[in-house]
C-alpha cells in the first residue's frame, strides 16, 4: 500500500541517510519481530527491499553507529554479507577497498577492548563471519598481506589476538572442511595451497603466546591460551607435518598444558587430531607418533581412578568438565588405536594400559562416552575376527578348505565390516588336528583376553533394546507398550550386536559361560518386591543378539540352558508386570534362534504352544510380540509347518486348524486363538499362517 511505499522510499533514498533514517529502521525492525502478523509482512516488505537494493551497504556504517538494537545491527551486517556472497564480483575495485577497510576496521574497534568483545560478544562472530566472506574471495591473490596482517596486529594486545586466531580458525574450517561444498575446486586448491606456505607466520604467533605464559606465568590469559590451543586443534589435520613432529609442539602440548585442568581439554583436542593423521606421510614419523602416545598413556596413569572420577561427575560443579574431558579422553585413545595401529603396537604395555583405560571409560554412565568407546569396539573386535580368521586359514592345509556352519543363513548375523562392505559371518567347525591350528592362530589373543572378557560384560550389561521388542519401561517404572522405534536406540543395538557377534567368533565359550552365570544370579536373586527387570532384559538382548555365531552343537546346549532357566523364571515370577517382562525375554530369545528350531521339531512346536499362550495375555505390548514372533518363526521354518514330521499324524498346519487337537492335548483350536486378538494383531497371525 502506499503507507509502505512511502517508508521504502524513505529507506532506499541511501544519499542522505541520516540518524531520522535509522530510527525509522529501528522501528520496520522492531515491528518485523513484535507485531501482528499483518505488521510484519509489511515491514518483511520493506526490509526486503531495503536489504536487496545496490547502494544499502553505503548505509551499514551509519546504522552500526547509530541504532540501538542490536536486530537492526544485525539486519545491517545481513546487508553487507549480502552484497558480498551475491555481488562482489561486479561492485568496483574502489567499493570492494571501502567494504574490505570498514570491516576490518570494526572488527579491530570491537575486538580491541575487552568489555565490548564480551557484551557484543554475538555482534563480534557476525563481524567476524562477514570478514571471513572477504577473505575467501580476496586473498591470497589481491590481500596478499592478510595473514601476516592478522597475526602481527594481535601481539600488541590479547583481547584482539584472542579474537584473531578465532578468524583464522574460521577461515581454516571455511577452507578445508567446508571449501568443496561452497568454492570452486580451483579455488579450493589455491586456499588450502596459501594457508599451508604461510603456516609459518601462524606458528610463530601461538609459539609466541605459549613462551610468553611459559617463561611469564599469569602473564597471558586463560581465554586466550584456551582459544590458541582450540584453533591449532583445527589446524593439525592440515599443517605440514614438519610443524608437528620436527619442533617442540608436541613437548609443550604435554608439559605445560596438560596438568592443568583448565587447559587439559584443549591440549587433548590437539592430541586428538595428531592421533588421528592418517597420511601416508605420518608413516616416517611412527617413532614420533610412538613416543607421543607412551607420553599420553604416562599422563593418564597419573589421573584419579574412576571410582574417583565417578564421584566428581555426580558433583554438579564438576559434571560438565569431566564428561566433556572422558569424551575427548576417548576419542583421543581410540584415534590413536584406530589410526595408528601399527605403530602403537611397537608399545604393547602402553597399548594394554590404554585399552584398559578405554574399557573403565566404557562403564562411564554418559551415553556419549559409551558410544565413542562402542565404535572402537566394534573396529578393533572385527579386526581381531579377520586376523585371526585369515591367520587359521594360512595354517591350515591349503588343498583343504575351511568349512562354514548353516546350510542357510543364521538370522541376524551380517554384519558390516570396519571397511564398511556387509558380509555374513559364520563361526568355524574344524576337525581335530585343524582345531590345534585354532589354537595356535588364537594365541595372539592371549594378551587380551581380560580386556576382551571385561568387554563382554559391560555389552551384556548396557545392551540396547533390539527393535523387536515392543515393550518398555516408563519414567514411572511401570511396563507399557512403546508406540514409536527410537531410531537412535536401533543404531546403538545394531552396532553392539555387531561387535559381540565379532567377540563371540573369537571367543565362544567365554560368552556363553557369562550369560549362563549372569542368569542363574538371576533366579537365585529372585525378588518380586524389590525386583528390577533391566539386568534380565538386557541380557536376554544380548543372547539374542548373537544367534548364528556358535556351532550347532554349541548353541543347542547353550540356548536349552537359556530357556529352561527363562521359563523356571517365569513360573516363578508374581503379577502381571514381571511376567510380561519374563514372557517378551522368552518371546525374543526363540524368535532369534531359527536354526535350532528347525532341528529340533518338538520343541519348535512347545515354542509355538507357549506363544498361543502368551496371545491370551492382555498386557500391553505381549500379545504383539507373540504374534509377531510367530510370523517370524513361520517364516524362517515354514517347511517344518508344512510337512509331517517323524511320529507325528498330520503337519502343523493341518492340527492347528483340526477341531479334535485340542481334546486330545494337542494345539489350541484356531477359533479360541483368533477370539482374543485384536484387529491389527490378527492381520499379523493370519500373515505367519500365509507362510
């Protein structure tokens, strides 16, 4: 309308733009986030047009200066960036000079004293951003002077250095972790080229901030040696590798940052990323690489022990500090194991500590710790499978071919490979003399062992909630059914099953002698008042989880074990809860074990008895379960349904839809089994029966 035509002329007319101009900005802006709706598409209108037209950048200094709200500021520094992602290329060399002074000169006025970087502390980023956008187009080629520029002009004062290195770490993101979604290759290129020739600068300044606090302690503050040792964190992944390995970087890192607590996380950051170079350089500098891990395993002897730790994580003041050093302390370990493998060996009592370390970071109760721990896990168990697979095939006779279990596939055994192909794994049956080569292959294990049986009692005990089964626990503590998959609870199970599917390849007997003990603790622990399901449930996810991963003589034992113990359980379990919980842990363990099913007809039959049982069950969640376990049942052996078996009349299928079975002992009638199901439930059963 013309009321908004008017205040678009007013605040396009950019010649003679005066403090009026400003106020009246302040207004469009103001109602741009607190008015009606039908205000604020008007002002949306106006501060478009403003914002899009070619001479609103000559106003951004004369706004900056004059307005008093920081959105308008904002807005004016969203004018700027703008013309310089959208237009650079075409504004004239003498406009380009102008934009490129007033915003290297507002960086350096806001960055200067320190009042103003800490209350205009989110003003200071978008300054520092919008100078980043420059830089990206004019250096190296026409600011060739830039990084000399940044550096010399911090020295004379600490605020502005801290906030220095902080553009410099963002121009070291822009280029290399982001530079080829956004730039040209080229360009790309010529960036990563500038910023790794003028290293040397950037060196000299941190060094110079480091030997300042190190010769003059106190002298050089705590923010600014934190941010120094943040922004070289983002740097080691890119730095010629002289830089790291042949000065004391790595010396002072650990000498002098280390110990306090204030700057430990920082250096471990550093740590970090020199753990985790990858480059076919880094192999001249293993002795190096060596030396620095022996320093770090060294440093982490000396810290509290984690009962210790424990405790100052359950103290408010301190929670934050140690969750976020044990995150960094983990993915510091494991990016030395990880991507060093090779060299660290060549240290195996420092190798063994940090693995030890590593498993007491694994019981940690932050979720984060745990999965960092986890993913190391899984690459290291199924490095540890492939060696000691590829090495008992070499010492076997190569004229005769190792032989793998199943005639079919065992269910939910693929598992993907740390080169990340997706194979199916099957444990190994040898004859006599080839098991002595098993054994012989298998020695190189002995060494970790402890660690590997320590492991497999902390998955057993944090194991995830595998997506078929449909019933929880709620805040409250009572069971209910859980109505939506969480997608990040399916991830975790999926990884953990991986990898103790990988420790049972390597050590069967060790597992199966675990979850044997931890359930008979569970019926001599019996306590219906004071009983809490957790432990059960997750040990029972965990057999699950590694089906298919023994021998067929080893599993039927093993699982007959199980499931006398789970059904002894049950009968001993009072109300309707700590049944339901008992009845979805037997649901679950026989619904992953098809094999043994199939071999074994009269208890595949008992199995389905026990099911049209539990489809009686009311309880929230059960009768779902049942019903779905039996689909799956039905469709890994619907040949046993299908076909007579030895010494019995007729198939499955025929003497469940009899009306005389049931008078005679035999399977519930159809009838009885199809009146209490509901709807959807009922879809589920008539799909099994269809198989």
């Amino acid at each position: 309308d013309d009321g908004v035509q008017t205040v678009i002329a007013q605040l396009t007319h950019f010649e003679a733009w005066d403090a009026s101009r400003t106020g009246l900005l302040d207004q469009v802006v103001q109602t741009m986030y607190s008015g009606q709706e039908s205000e604020r598409q008007k002002a949306h209108t106006v501060l478009n047009s403003v914002k899009i037209h070619p001479l609103a950048w000559t106003a951004v200094d004369k706004i900056l200066a004059e307005s008093q709200s920081p959105d308008t500021k904002f807005f004016a520094l969203g004018v700027l960036s703008l013309v310089i992602t959208s237009r650079w290329c075409t504004l004239p060399e003498e406009q380009k000079e102008a934009i490129k002074a007033y915003v290297v000169n507002a960086v350096v006025r806001f960055a200067s004293d320190e009042e103003t970087a800490r209350t205009q502390r989110h003003f200071l980023t978008k300054l520092n951003e919008t100078l980043v956008q420059i830089v990206k187009r004019e250096w190296p080629a026409k600011w060739t002077t830039f990084i000399p520029d940044i550096c010399s002009s911090g020295q004379s004062n600490q605020t502005l250095c801290e906030n220095n290195l902080r553009i410099l770490a963002m121009v070291s993101e822009e280029v290399f972790d982001f530079g080829e979604d956004y730039l040209t290759a080229r360009k790309n290129l010529e960036l990563k080229q500038a910023l790794s020739d003028q290293f040397q600068t950037i060196y000299e300044l941190c060094m110079f901030i480091f030997k300042a606090h190190i010769t003059t302690p106190g002298s050089v503050k705590d923010s600014l040696l934190n941010t120094t040792l943040n922004t070289l964190s983002t740097f080691m992944k890119w730095i010629p590798l002289g830089f790291i390995f042949q000065t004391d970087l790595i010396r002072v890192l650990m000498e002098c940052f280390w110990d306090p607590p204030n700057f430990r996380i920082g250096c471990i950051k550093c740590l970090n990323e020199i753990a985790s170079l990858n480059d076919s350089g880094v192999r001249e500098y293993h002795q190096h690489l060596v030396a620095c891990f022996s320093l770090v395993v060294h440093k982490i002897s000396m810290l509290p022990p984690m009962e210790q730790l424990t405790k100052l994580m359950n103290r408010p003041d301190q929670r934050l500090f140690w969750e976020v050093f044990n995150n960094q302390l983990a993915l510091m370990l494991t990016s030395f194991l990880k991507h060093n493998m090779a060299a660290v060996e060549a240290v195996p009592d420092m190798m063994a500590a940090a693995l030890q370390y590593l498993v007491n970071l694994s019981r940690s109760p932050n979720e984060e710790t745990f999965k960092i721990c986890l993913e190391f896990w899984h690459v290291l168990c199924g490095r540890l499978y492939n060696k000691l697979h590829d090495n008992m095939v070499g010492m076997l006779d190569g004229d005769a071919p190792v032989h793998l279990t199943g005639s079919a596939e065992p269910l939910m055994l693929n598992v993907k490979q740390p080169s990340g192909t997706v194979e199916s794994l099957r444990p190994l049956e040898l004859s006599p003399p080839q098991g002595l080569a098993v054994q012989g292959a298998g020695a190189q294990l002995d060494p970790l062992k402890p660690i590997l049986q320590e492991l497999r009692k902390i998955l057993v005990s944090r194991m995830a909630k595998p997506p078929e089964v449909t019933i929880k626990e709620n805040e409250d503590g009572h069971i209910v059914r859980q109505e939506e998959e969480d997608t990040d609870e399916v991830a975790m199970y999926n990884l953990m099953r991986e990898t103790l599917v990988y420790l049972t390849n390597v050590g069967g007997e060790a597992i199966r002698v675990l979850m044997i003990d931890t359930l008979k603790q569970e019926l001599q622990d019996h306590n219906d008042n004071f009983w809490d399901s957790k432990p059960l449930n997750r040990l029972c996810w965990a057999i699950g989880s590694i089906s298919g991963a023994m021998g067929e003589h080893a599993e039927k034992s093993f699982l007959a074990q199980v499931l006398r113990d789970l059904l002894s359980l049950c009968e001993m379990k009072k109300g309707k809860e700590n049944r339901a919980v008992v009845a979805s842990n037997i649901l679950y363990v026989v619904g992953q074990y098809p094999r043994f099913l199939r071999l074994h007809y009269r208890f595949l039959k008992t199995v389905v008895n026990k099911l049209f049982e539990f489809i009686h069950e009311r309880f929230a969640g059960v009768q779902e379960m049942a019903c779905e376990t039996f689909l799956k049942i039905s469709q890994k052996c619907k040949k046993k349904f299908a076909l007579v078996q030895r010494d019995e009349q007729c198939s499955f299928v025929e003497e469940l839809v009899s009306t005389q079975t049931w008078a005679d002992g035999g399977l519930e009638p159809l009838p009885q089994i199809l009146d209490d199901l509901e709807p959807l439930n009922m879809c589920t059963f008539y799909e099994a029966l269809g198989h």
